[in-house]
C-alpha cells in the first residue's frame, strides 16, 4: 500500500499545484485585460484627418475611382476608418501606414512636392501598392492587371495636366 501511494504521489500533480497553475493564468488574464485597456489610452492612431488643402483635379474618373478604393485611405486626407483600425494596436499600425503614404503622395496636397511619377507608377504596376495589409480588409482595393494599367494610365494624365507643385528629392 505504501508503495501505492508513493507512486501516486510522483505521478499525478497534487491539488496545491494545479491551484497554482489556475492562479498564475487568472493573473495572466486580468493582466492582459488591463494592459489592453491601459494601451487605448496611449492617443497615436487616434487622429481625425487634415483638411484638404489642394486636391489633386483627376481628368479621368475611372482612375479616380480607381485611387479613391486603393489608394486614397494612405494617400490623401479622406481616410475613411473602420471600427477595428480604432483600437490599439492596430490603430497604431494604421495610423503608421496612412502617415508613410501621406508622406510619400498626398492627393489631399496637391500644391506641395509629391512622389516622382515613375516611383508612383511602378508601385502600382509592380502589385507594391496597395500592400496587402490594405488588400486584406479592402476587397475593392484588390486591382487586376487592367485596372493597373487604368490607374497608372490616370496617374500619367493627373501629373500632365494637373502637375503637382514639385517632385521629392529621392523620390518620394
């Protein structure tokens, strides 16, 4: 019988330790339910969008169209939100994609230096813009071949007709 018991007592965890075990993922869990509400707090990817000082005059629509479902969340100051790119941290992923877009071409600032045409163009021909994590939630922004060739074909009309007011150096 003592030897039972001994075998027992090696073999299973004791009723104490599994307590702990419990413990340690109660603790685990309020933890991570504080730290999430603790980092909604933290305001980056909480912003409203900036006026539109000049926007760019697109001279074919279809292309507008075009950039409007796929580029225009990231490249213009009409960034449209959806309820998840509200809470951190993916607020904070999509606040960092719209200001690199901004940055590189902003059709909401048409009368300041925007992205060389041929880095524009390439991006789109080349299937780099929109980047996936865009196309992913975004099915209109999902663009074929055609429409590639559409939009790259409007981005070339935009900056002959309507030029923006300077290139970047390097290209945006």
């Amino acid at each position: 019988m003592s030897t039972m018991k001994g075998e027992e007592s090696g073999a299973r965890p004791t009723p104490r330790s599994g307590r702990r075990w419990k413990r340690w993922l109660a603790w685990g869990a309020v933890g991570s339910v504080v730290l999430f509400g603790l980092i909604q707090l933290i305001p980056f990817g909480h912003r409203n969008n900036p006026p539109v000082a000049k926007a760019a005059v697109w001279p074919n629509t279809r292309a507008e169209t075009l950039a409007a479902n796929g580029c225009n969340d990231c490249h213009s100051n009409l960034t449209k939100r959806w309820w998840a790119t509200e809470i951190a941290p993916a607020s904070w992923l999509a606040q960092s994609d719209v200001n690199g877009g901004r940055n590189a071409l902003n059709f909401s600032e048409w009368d300041k230096p925007q992205a060389d045409l041929d880095n524009v163009i390439e991006a789109v021909q080349s299937g780099s813009m929109p980047p996936l994590q865009y196309k992913l939630f975004h099915g209109n922004a999902r663009l074929g071949d055609a429409e590639r060739t559409q939009l790259a074909d409007g981005l070339r009309q935009l900056y002959a007709t309507d030029p923006p007011a300077g290139t970047k150096q390097g290209g945006g």
